[in-house]
C-alpha cells in the first residue's frame, strides 16, 4: 500500500444524543478504490459530508495529503483535489449535458458565473468538458439537455462534471442508485476505468462493491467494525453478523 491520500482521525460527530460518527479513523491510499459500507443509518452519508466539508465533525481530524482539512470550507477542500457526487443526481436539468460539464471547468478555474453567457461559446471550457463526457460515454449525448437523459446517464453526467474539477479524490456517494442492473453494470465498468483515480466509495449494491473495491471498511452505528481486502470482508465474522449475513439470509 502507497501512503494515506486520505485520513481521519478518531472523528466524532454528534446529533443531539445520536453518535453518527463514533471514534472512526480510516485511512485511503492514493490509487485505490475504498468502498464504505454498512446498514441503513450508519454514518456512511455523513462521514461523507465530513470528509467534503459540507459537515464539520464534533471531534477528531481529517488530513489530506498530509494537510489538515478538519477547518476548511468545500471550496478550499475542492481547491486541493476533493470532489464529492450525490445519492441524488444534482445537475442543471435545463442544460445541455455540455453544458453542466462546462460550468463545473469553469468553476474549477474560478471564473465567476456570471460570465457564462459568453463562456458558452469559450473553447478552453468546451473541450475539456466534451472530453469529459466521451471518457464517461456520453460524448454522443452532449447537445442533449440533461432532463431528457436516462437516469443513468444523468448519474454518469454528474461523474463528468466531478471529473472536471481534476480532482485526485473522488467521494461517490452511492453512484449505483436508482439504477437497473444494466446502468450498473456500465457505472461500474465505468469507475473501474478510472484507475487514474482515488475513489472513496458508499454503495449499498455489494455486487458492485466486491467488483471494484481494493479495500473494504464496515460501518455499523458509525464506528468501523473492519477494514479489509473483499475476501478478508467476506470471511470476517463479525461483519457477516452485522451485515452481510443480512444479505445471505
């Protein structure tokens, strides 16, 4: 294993009497696909807001490569290399698929948006942003506006748009929802292109974990109970109680 990308130190985060985040420290190396998993209401949404900013933890740190984040705002963390998709597609559905992926390079490179009506037509945002959508397969789709995608596609639009800010962590969360099994089965053939990237990933579809993972970490009540490669998840008794046992059953 190459040296953590990502770490978080005994974090804690609280909801009035609810521990939803419970002492976790986790570690993602650089180049790996890291799957956290766990039943419904085990923190993994919002250790997800933590590690993005959205959600400032109660106690403990989060350190990106080997800066600590634990203070910083989205933009900052997004600035140094994070990028964070959604359980629920969040694009401009009145906007071409182009479009979406334009504004997020535009951002990137923190030009203001309201010039995008002449940004529209600015080379140095559009080319990025078709190569984009062909490296998620939707570079036939880029005239299309977004609300006439597949729900699928619109999940893949969003990568797109994540991969324009460059960044070298991705935090997907659930990018499998909603979806049928042949959208799954492109979104993962998808992610598992995307080698040229940490991946830090929440997903409820375990066909999907055990095909991508590297490394696994079981959350249950937001504490993790194993960390391990997918044979050790799988053999490990204490996760199949918790968890996976519910799935064999």
């Amino acid at each position: 294993m190459t040296a953590p990308l990502l770490r978080t130190l005994s974090l804690v985060k609280r909801f009035g009497g609810l521990i939803a985040t419970d002492q976790l420290s986790l570690e993602v190396a650089e180049g790996e696909i890291h799957a956290v998993i766990g039943p419904n209401g085990a923190g993994k949404t919002t250790l997800i807001a933590q590690l993005s900013g959205e959600l400032a933890p109660d106690e403990g740190r989060v350190q990106f490569a080997d800066t600590d984040i634990t203070g910083l705002p989205v933009h900052a963390r997004s600035a140094l290399g994070l990028a964070r998709s959604f359980q629920i597609t969040s694009v401009f559905r009145g906007f071409t698929a182009l479009d979406n992926v334009a504004l997020a390079v535009q951002a990137h490179a923190g030009h203001s948006f309201r010039f995008w009506r002449a940004a529209k037509h600015d080379p140095d945002l559009r080319e990025p942003a078709r190569e984009m959508l062909t490296r998620v397969g939707l570079g036939a789709r880029a005239d299309v506006p977004a609300r006439h995608l597949s729900h699928g596609e619109q999940r893949a639009l969003e990568l797109a748009m994540a991969l324009a800010t460059n960044p070298r962590l991705l935090l997907l969360d659930e990018p499998m929802a909603g979806m049928g099994p042949e959208d799954s089965a492109r979104m993962v053939a998808l992610l598992k292109d995307l080698r040229d990237r940490t991946i830090l990933l929440i997903e409820h579809d375990m066909d999907a974990v055990f095909a991508l993972a590297d490394r696994i970490t079981v959350l249950v009540y937001g504490r993790a109970i194993a960390t391990g490669t997918p044979g050790e998840i799988r053999a490990d008794r204490a996760v199949r109680q918790a968890y996976l046992g519910e799935l064999d059953a």
